[in-house]
C-alpha cells in the first residue's frame, strides 16, 4: 500500500505550475547548491508535448495518450501571471530575505579590454555530468528540472546511509542494493533545491527513509502484511506522537521504540526534525502522518477481504496513503515558516491535497510494472479501472494518465487562484516549494530505472 516511493525495502509512492507558456529548462546542473532564482516553467522534456490547457476536463490529454506515436505539440495556452509569480517567487520591498541568494543583477556593460596577442592557454573544464537516464511517460503532463546538485546529492547519500545503518539499523546487510538503488539523496535534492544547508535537506531524507521502512516492513514486500497491521500502525505512531502514561508504564513504551526498525527509523528522524521545526510545524507533521496511516488501514482492509474498490473509493484512499507529508515540510527544510493559519486555509489544504493526489498517481504509473510483478493483486489506478470500467489494460492505464494530468491541471489553477486572492509573501513561497517538490518528485520517478520501467503501450 504504497504511499510514497517506497525504497526497494521500503514503501511505494507518486507531479503544480498554472498552465503557463513554455520556457526553456537549464539544461546543465546547478554550479552551487544554493536555491536558484526561478523554477523552471512548465516545459515538457524532449518529446513529450504539453497538454493543452483548459483544466480538469476528460479531453485533455485523450488524443495525445491514445496515439500509438509521440504526441504532436500543442499550441501554447494563454500567459497565466499568477502561475508565474508562483514559479519567480515573492518580490516587492521587504521579500529579499526570502531568497537565499541575492537575485542577480542586471548585466553590466563589459569593459573595453584591447586584443591580447599572444592569451595563454586556459585548462580544459571537466565536462558536467550526464543528464539521468529514464523517460517520461508519453503524454503525462509535467515540469522538467534541473539536474541536481551533485555535490549535495553525494553528501546526502553518504549520510543517510551512515545514519541509516550506524544509528537507526534500518536495513540488514542484504538490502543493501536496494537501498543504493533507491537513490534517496537525487531525490531529496532535486525536490528541496532551496533547502539553505545539507543539514536542513537531511531533515527531509531521513524523514523519507523512515516512511519507506514503516510502509515495507509492516505493509509490504520485507514482512509486511494486513493481518495485525493497525496495531504494529499505531505504536510506531507513538514514535512521531509520544504517549504521555504514568511513571510505571513509560519505560515500557520508551523501550518498545527501539524494538524494531520502522519504530527505531521514526523515533530519530522525528527527533531530528523537532530541532529543526516549530511546535506548528511538528504538528502538522503528525497529522499529516495520521492521515498517511489510516489510508495504510484501508488499503490493507481491501487486501484481507480482497476487495477491489470502486475508482471513486481508490481514490479517496489515495488522497490518505499518499505523500502530503513530503511536500508539506518544504517551509521546515527551507528554513522558514508557512504560519499555522496560513495552512489551515481551505484554499491552502485544497492545493496540497491536490498536489499530494497528482503526485501519488504518477507513482501508481511509473511504478505499474514493478507491482505487476510482485506476488498478489496489488491495487493501484490502472488495474482499478480496467477492473471496474470493463477496459484493457492499456485503455485503463491511459485513462489513469489523463486521470492524472487533469489532478495537475487542478492543482496549479488552484494554486494560481490562491496566489492572487492571498499575495502574502510566505504563502507564495510555500506554493513555490510544493510546485518544485512535485516537479523534483516526477524526476526521481522519471529517472529510477533501477526501480521502474515503463509498460509496452505506445
């Protein structure tokens, strides 16, 4: 019942910009590890057209995912300046601050220096790395990034690898080509570009491991099973939300947090994370992982009575057993803070609800072969629909593309109205991390071709 990517040890998982027009993505990675001045507009990678605009409608992307060839391009949807004040980032007096570096100015005109004779030769650079592997699924609507920051992604695989097996025993020694092959760090970089120091992106990182390893060892491949499931759930909860008992009782409940290692995985990453976060924000964390876990329940109800739900009732879950908790800590690993009546806004929790449903049905697509493989009747959107709507299994799975994209086109119309109705500069920054946290997330999808491949349908 996958969630969230889950590492090859761990659970599974699942891309906001307004339609605006297209805009060249940098095509080279970042020379430092400092957030960039701009989020790449919506451009679709190399052969993959745009889906026109137009929002959530069922035609969206119907002609391009039902052609047997690529996609031809659409004609460019109408300029949306609330999406793009999203995508820039807040400006205006007082917002400087919210940007960790200065944003750049203009150019200045190049002095006049007289012809050099006889120039020295320069070394020859060493030449940036390839751009990753994978390609998107034809007709899926999404954001390229840009390659993330090789330094960092290094220094976060070293760590959280460290942290992973020296402090928390999160996997045994034969797991660990699936946990290298996982590649938490490119994904945790490429979805928190802006995160101010390393430290701050490991927040994130262990925080992912920790709900891979929960989602594996007691839902999925590495143990896991629906029988009992509630139970393992909710004291592994009390790792991220602590009991609050009798002086006779706690010593019993602390111990039990070092009994395996999804309790083990929660209780560090969650103490790290509080000496980072707010209390609010902590909070919201918690909640959000509630939310996470009683999907878990449903999910595994389903398996035990071998229920196949209705498209509309898969749906629900997913919006639970999803990754809201990822994106909706962009502010703590960037180092600030989105106000607790910010979020609550209902405009606010229909954005994140939305990013979180986009992104885990890219999950349920990217990860479609690999479940097919694995042993049982493992539920997701496609198998949902050609179970419940009478289609083929290809029919089915492009549906469920168009399923997707018209989540993202909902996502970032909602985002876009939000920006204009409440300009405040916070919330606008927190709309930007969520867009670039989806987009970040598809590119670990797109380019985990240890873990996915796509099906045979084009």
């Amino acid at each position: 019942m996958p969630t969230g990517p889950a590492l090859p040890f761990g659970p599974a998982a699942r891309p906001l910009h307004p339609v605006s027009p297209p805009v060249s993505a940098p095509a080279s990675p970042p020379s430092s590890p400092a957030v960039p001045a701009s989020v790449p507009a919506s451009v679709p990678e190399s052969g993959v057209a745009p889906v026109p605009a137009g929002g959530a409608g069922g035609d969206l992307v119907a002609d391009p995912l039902r052609a047997a060839a690529a996609a031809t391009v659409a004609p460019a949807p109408a300029p949306n300046p609330a999406l793009e004040r999203i995508i820039r980032g807040p400006s205006g007096v007082g917002t400087a601050g919210l940007f960790f570096t200065p944003r750049q100015a203009p150019p200045a005109v190049p002095p006049v220096v007289p012809p050099t004779p006889m120039p020295t030769p320069m070394p020859e650079l060493p030449a940036p790395p390839p751009a990753a592997e994978g390609r998107p699924i034809p007709g899926l609507y999404h954001h390229p990034v840009p390659e993330p920051d090789p330094a960092r992604v290094a220094e976060v695989s070293r760590r959280i690898k460290r942290w992973a097996v020296d402090e928390v025993e999160a996997y045994p020694p034969e797991w660990e080509d699936q946990f290298d092959g996982f590649s938490v760090g490119r994904y945790m970089v490429a979805c928190h570009p802006d995160a101010p120091t390393v430290d701050h992106l490991m927040i994130a990182t262990r925080l992912m491991v920790a709900e891979n390893v929960v989602d594996d060892c007691y839902c999925e491949d590495h143990g896991g099973s629906p029988v009992g499931l509630g139970g393992r759930l909710l004291l592994a909860h009390t790792a991220l939300d602590p009991v609050h008992t009798t002086a006779e009782y706690e010593p019993a409940w602390a111990q039990s947090l070092l009994s395996d290692a999804p309790r083990r995985s929660y209780r560090s990453a969650m103490e790290y994370f509080t000496q980072a976060a707010t209390p609010s924000q902590a909070d919201r964390y918690r909640h959000d992982m509630a939310r996470l876990h009683m999907g878990y329940l449903a999910e595994a109800a389903w398996a035990e009575t071998k229920y196949v739900p209705e498209v509309s009732e898969y749906l629900a879950m997913r919006q639970f057993n999803n990754f809201r908790p990822c994106p909706t800590i962009t502010d703590t690993v960037g180092g600030y803070e989105l106000p607790a009546d910010l979020h609550a806004l209902p405009a606010m929790q229909r954005v994140i609800a939305l990013a979180g449903n986009a992104t885990t049905i890219s999950n349920d697509l990217y990860s479609y072969t690999k479940e097919l493989e694995s042993p049982g009747l493992h539920l997701n959107l496609p198998v949902v629909i050609a179970a419940r709507e009478g289609l083929s299994d290809k029919e089915a799975y492009l549906k469920a593309v168009e399923v997707h994209n018209d989540l993202m086109h909902a996502f970032e119309a909602a985002a876009a109205e939000l920006a204009v109705s409440c300009p405040d500069p916070r919330v606008v920054r927190f709309l930007r991390g969520v867009a670039v946290w989806v987009d970040g997330n598809h590119y670990w999808h797109r380019t985990n071709t240890y873990r996915y491949s796509l099906p045979d349908f084009w």
